[in-house]
C-alpha cells in the first residue's frame, strides 16, 4: 500500500511553480469535502502537529484504536481521490 506522505511527495515532484499551489489546494478540499469531521480532525494533529496515535487519544479522550481506524480511513479516502484526479 502506497503510504499517503510518499504519494504527496510524488505528486509535489511532478508539479513546479503554480502547479504546486492547485495541488495544495486540491488536498485541501479532498480533506475538507471527503473527510468526516473526526477523521479531519484526527489527520490534521496527525499531519500538522506531527501527533502520535496516542497523543491524539489522550488529547480527543477516545482509544488508540478509535484513532488509528479514523486515520487509516481518512488516508485512504485522500489516497483513493488523488488517484483518481491522475
């Protein structure tokens, strides 16, 4: 499986200038249009913040687990759009 950060960075190597700027842009609304609210909020500490699982949990008082699942949902919801945009 194709981890999200790497599939990120391909993208941004395939872009320059401009180009760059829309793709940041198309991330940003596939985060905000395909994501529930718990699964934005858990990816962007998770990105953003650089956050571990278990800080997530600590700081939203949900498991380990709720967070890991919400995370992996979320990746492969971004992942699956950007694919289709190729």
């Amino acid at each position: 499986m194709l981890d999200l950060k790497e599939l990120i960075q391909r993208e941004k190597e395939e872009y320059d200038g401009e180009d760059r700027e829309k793709l940041r842009r198309r991330i940003v609304r596939i985060i905000n249009g395909e994501l529930t609210e718990r699964e934005r909020a858990y990816f962007l500490l998770s990105v953003l913040e650089e956050r571990k699982i278990k800080e997530i949990a600590e700081i939203k008082e949900v498991s380990s687990a709720t967070v890991s699942k919400a995370l992996k949902n979320a990746k492969r919801k971004i992942r699956n759009v950007l694919k289709y945009l190729e």
